[in-house]
C-alpha cells in the first residue's frame, strides 16, 4: 500500500511538471509562432524573400532543402488557420493578408503549370513559384465568405470569392476519386458539403445538388480507407508503405465538427475509429526513433509522417507531433461538451492505455471512469506538446523535423506549416470550438459510386531484366493503377523483353505516382524510393518509358 501510495504521488509530481513545462510553452511559443507565420507572407513578411502579396512562401529555405515555393495545400491550412483567428475576433489586422491571399488565388487558378490550364486539370498542381490547390482552399475562403455574409458583405462574397471557389469546388467534384489519399478524401467531402451550404446562402444554387451527390459518394469511399483487422485507418500506401501515416490524425483535425459527435462515418477525432488509429499510429514510432527509446508505453512519444519515411533518415516532425496532441484536445471539447464519452470494442485498446480494467460502455461526467480518462487523455495531450517543447531551440523557431537520434531541428527551417500547427493546438488545448461544417447527422449510401471524368490511354514500357518465372507489374496511386495494392497490380506483357509493356485507360490532366514490383516465386520485390511521377495529357495518349529501379 505504502509503495502504491509512493507510485501515485510521484505520478502526480511528474504530471504537474509537465502540465508547467506545456503551459510555458505555449505562453511563450504563441507569439512566435503567430510572428513565424506571417513573417513567410508577402509583400512585406520579413522572411517572405520577395514573395507576392497574399502568398506564403513554405519556408524560407532556398536550399537543402528548397522550399522556396508556395504550396496550394500548405498555404491554404496556415490561411485557414490565419482566417480562423480573424473570424474569432482574435485579431483584425489580418484582414488585409487574407483579401490578398483571394488575389493571390484567383491568379494563381489562371497559372498553366505541368498539371495543365485552368481548364484541364491545372488547378490540382501542388506548388508554384512564389512570384506568380483546391478542396482545402475552398475549405478556407468558405470560412472567410461565411463571416462576410454574417456581416453583411455578401456581395463581396459573390463578386470576389465564390468565381475563386467555383473553380474549387468543380474541380473537387469532377476529380475527387483520383487519390489515393485518406487526408485527400477526407478533406474533399467536407470542402463539397460546404460549398454546397454556401452557395445556397449566396443564391448560387445551380451547382449545389451535384456537389451533395458528389460529397455522398465521396462519403461511401471514406469508408474503404478503414483497416478492420489492424484497426486503423490505411492512410497511404503508396510505395509499399503499410498505410500508418499522419494523414489520418491530420484529416481528422481539419475536418472536425464539433456537431457531428464521435461520427465514426466522418472520423471525428473522438470516434472509435478515429483513436484506435491514432494508437496504431503513435506505437509505430516508439521504437524507430532513439528519442523515444525508455519511455513508457502510455505515454507521448515524437512522431513522423509514416513509419517508413526515408526523407532526411526519416525523423519526428514538429506539425505531425503536434496534430496528435490537437486530435486528442479535439476528443476531450466533445466529451466535455456532451458530459460523457463512449468506449467501444475498437477503442477499447485506446482507453485500455490509460486504464486498463475499462470495459465497452458508456460513462458520464460524474462518473469515476469518465474523469479518470479524460484526465489521463489531456496529460497524454500534453505530453505531445512537452516532446515540441523539449526539442524547440531557445528562440521559438519551428524547423520540418528534429533529429531522430538527439532531437535537434532539421530540414527546412522556420517552416510555416510548422508554426501554423502550433497554434491550432494551442487553440484546441484552450477549448476553442470551431464552427460546425455540415458532418452532424450524414448518411453513408449503401452503394459507393464513381464520378468518371474523361480519359485517356496511357502505355507503360519498363525495361527489365528478370529470371525464368519471373514477372514485372505496375500500381500506382489511382485507382486504374489499383492504388497501390500489390496483390491486384497490372501485370506487364514481355513480347518485347526485356521491355515490358502494358496500356492502362487513366483520368485526363492527373498527376500520379506509381512502381513497377517484380513477383517471383511468391516474393514481391519494389522499385527503389522515389515513387515514379507523371502527369496524364488533356485529350489523346501518351507513352511512359521507364528503366527497372
């Protein structure tokens, strides 16, 4: 008993050091990271590097590695961050930046880039110069138009933002099912959904039925992402990767509605579903990085983009620690918000951590069980920031990632997405609730339907030199090249070896990545890293020739 009692209060003692050690943090790292963000946005963010108005530059890295861009995905999650804050009322003088990011936008639509023109698929291109996306900058300007039409500025919203968004939302619902993505998917669904809402608000009602069909079917596919044997969510694998991945913590913050509850069907962060993955995920870092090495079992560790990610040796990455820490926070506003949490036979290993004789049920607010959890969650909570915190130089500056081995800052430094993490955690440790989105009370059709675009015949001609009995195949992240499945992947003819040659019929102006594996005696050997990229042509075919890896 006495040693029972010793145990508990030393417990005690460390979670108030550490409760110290993050309430610290973030008083401190607020400001600068708010300063980090702004400080990458021209014209006059004084590490912009020249960078127009209304775009963020990535990081101001310009080599080893060069971030010197601007990526559609990354500056619309640190805008929606930044239009989040002002639609708060937490700050209005960052107004300006945001009408100059809808400038910036809508020029950037009208960019030919290798995915195309704005007519054929350019929209979906991934980066651009900095002196010149779309489903998560829809999601972003919807945030802005809806605090314009409550303060009645409507017809700003239709003359400025809803052509920007249109293109958006058009391009979502054409291209939606030509990812591999489980962040993709997710974030695709709840852009439709509320541009949908919005549009009708405006009376730009001609497009909105589709949009909701479209957001329907995208509903039903969400669900093919879940992993029921390994309970988790297969976020990615592409590569040969085994589908643990950030993204799925990710997806599940930036598509929180606090209206929908514990949807398991939209993965809410506080579903059965959505922590079961977060568990899987976390362990598969406690043993791979050294700074992990010792610590419990229970307890907050660094984590990375997947388990196998070779980027820079592969290391902790300060926005995907932080994403953990923020879907739990998430977990805990709803639980507190509906007086009792749920615990499932798939959550069951998740609260299992934290006590082990807990039981599938569902305990209120008043109850031991309840507080017990909620408790023991925010403390694991913390410990994500309090990892942040520990590998944070003295001056506040959030690089991409810190050192696997001795925890020291890498890659990119002052990476923008890095400081934008850090306040959305920040926000969703304080209990901010954001506002609802449309997730609360939706449907998963019975049968999943596909939104086929136009396409276009592509050949693959690979040369390789195999053994007898040996055979060369192809998967990639589309469907058509059956996202990245292994099992069911295109086999290649040899009639001209050692080329090896096959015509697949793809979606036009898509970008895609893919590998050639070899299959020999049962044994499935990839293509060495990097994936292969190409884009597929507007109209018409094309020819992919390629030298086995």
């Amino acid at each position: 008993m006495r040693f029972a009692i010793l145990s508990f209060l030393f417990y005690c003692v460390l979670v108030r050091a550490q409760l110290s050690v993050v309430d610290q943090y973030v008083a401190t790292e607020s400001p600068i990271a708010k300063a980090g963000v702004l400080a990458n946005i021209g014209p006059s963010g004084s590490k912009s590097t020249g960078a127009k108005a209304g775009l963020d530059i990535a990081s101001p890295s310009a080599s080893n590695p060069n971030y010197l861009f601007t990526w559609t995905r990354d500056s619309a999650l640190v805008f929606k961050t930044i239009i989040d804050r002002f639609t708060r009322g937490e700050d209005g003088t960052l107004r300006t930046s945001i009408d100059q990011y809808i400038a910036a936008q809508a020029s950037l639509q009208q960019v030919s880039n290798p995915s195309g023109s704005v007519s054929t698929g350019g929209l979906g291109e991934a980066k651009f110069n900095i002196d010149d996306g779309p489903a998560l900058r829809a999601t972003a300007l919807v945030t802005y138009a809806n605090w314009l039409v409550d303060n009645s500025n409507t017809s700003f919203v239709t003359s400025n933002i809803w052509p920007v968004l249109k293109l958006d939302l058009d391009y979502v619902s054409i291209y939606w099912n030509q990812t591999g993505s489980f962040f993709t998917t997710a974030v695709q669904h709840r852009a439709l959904r509320e541009g949908a809402a919005l549009a009708s608000k405006i009376g730009q009602t001609a497009a909105v039925s589709a949009y909701h069909a479209q957001a329907d079917n995208i509903l039903c596919f969400l669900q093919s992402y879940w992993n029921p044997s390994g309970s988790f969510i297969t976020s990615n694998t592409g590569g040969g990767r085994s589908g643990k991945d950030a993204n799925s913590a990710l997806a599940s913050i930036h598509t929180f509605d606090p209206a929908a509850g514990c949807d398991a069907a939209t993965f809410q962060p506080c579903s059965d579903k959505a922590l079961a993955s977060l568990k899987v995920y976390v362990d598969s870092f406690r043993s791979i990085y050294g700074i992990n090495s010792g610590i419990a079992s229970n307890a907050a560790v660094a984590t990375g983009r997947y388990p196998e990610d070779v980027y820079f040796n592969g290391n902790p990455w300060y926005l995907t620690t932080a994403a953990v820490a923020e879907h739990l926070y998430d977990a805990l506003i709803v639980w507190t918000q509906r007086s009792s949490l749920t615990v499932t036979s798939t959550s069951l290993a998740f609260f299992r951590q934290f006590l082990p004789s807990v039981t599938a049920g569902t305990y209120t607010s008043s109850t031991p069980t309840f507080i017990t959890l909620t408790s023991a969650v925010r403390t694991f909570a913390d410990g994500f920031l309090a990892i942040n915190a520990k590998h944070t130089p003295a001056n506040g500056g959030l690089a991409e990632q810190f050192d696997r081995n001795n925890g020291s800052p890498l890659s990119a430094v002052d990476l923008t997405w890095s400081y934008a993490s850090a306040l959305t955690a920040f926000a969703a440790r304080e209990g901010i609730v954001p506002a609802s989105w449309g997730a609360q009370g939706l449907v998963v059709p019975s049968v999943c339907n596909k939104n086929v675009g136009p396409t276009v015949q592509v050949t693959f001609n690979v040369v390789a030199t195999t053994q007898f009995g040996e055979n060369i195949f192809l998967t990639g992240s589309l469907d058509a090249l059956q996202s990245w499945s292994p099992d069911n992947a295109l086999a290649l003819s040899a009639t001209n070896y050692p080329t090896w040659s096959v015509t697949v019929t793809l979606p036009a102006s898509t970008n895609f990545d893919y590998k050639y594996i070899r299959k020999f005696n049962g044994v499935v050997t990839w293509e060495s890293d990097p994936n292969n990229s190409q884009s597929t042509p507007v109209t018409g075919s094309s020819t992919i020739n390629d030298t086995w890896r």
